[in-house]
C-alpha cells in the first residue's frame, strides 16, 4: 500500500513539473526566426540533396583508379593484350 503513495505522489509532482514546462515551449523565445532561419534551412537541405552526389563522385572516381591500375597490372603480366 505504501508503494501506491508513493506513486501517486511522484505522478502528481510530474504532473505539476510537466504543465510548466509545456507553459515554457508555447512561448516564442524558441521558435525565433529571424532573417537568417530560410538561409540556415536552405543550406541544411543543400548539404543533404548534394551529399549523395559527392560520394557518387569519390565512389566512381575510385573505382576508375582500382580499374586503371588493374589494366597496368595486366598489361604488365600479358604484353599482348592492349
């Protein structure tokens, strides 16, 4: 029984925790948006479109090289080949 109390109690200080906390995130000191927001979300979402595209760049760029150094190899072991 003293552990129901005990819970009831602890629910009603986080209840009394949680409606000022709630009070706090209506209010606008944190939803501040100034001029420079757009610029901070555009370049946010730049990196994240164009992110993809650089790695495709370095991945087929690698690629190349492990391919052109493969046919120095083979040409080194097989002179007929060209």
């Amino acid at each position: 029984m003293n552990h129901i109390w005990v819970k009831i109690i602890l629910m009603l200080l986080g209840s009394i925790g949680a409606s000022t906390a709630q009070a706090a995130v209506d209010s606008y000191r944190f939803a501040h948006v100034t001029i420079a927001t757009p610029w901070y979300i555009f370049i946010f979402l730049l990196m994240g479109v164009f992110a993809p595209f650089v790695l495709m760049a370095v991945l087929a760029w690698r690629n190349a090289a492990r391919k052109s150094d493969r046919e120095i190899a083979d040409a080194d072991h097989h002179p007929s080949v060209k």
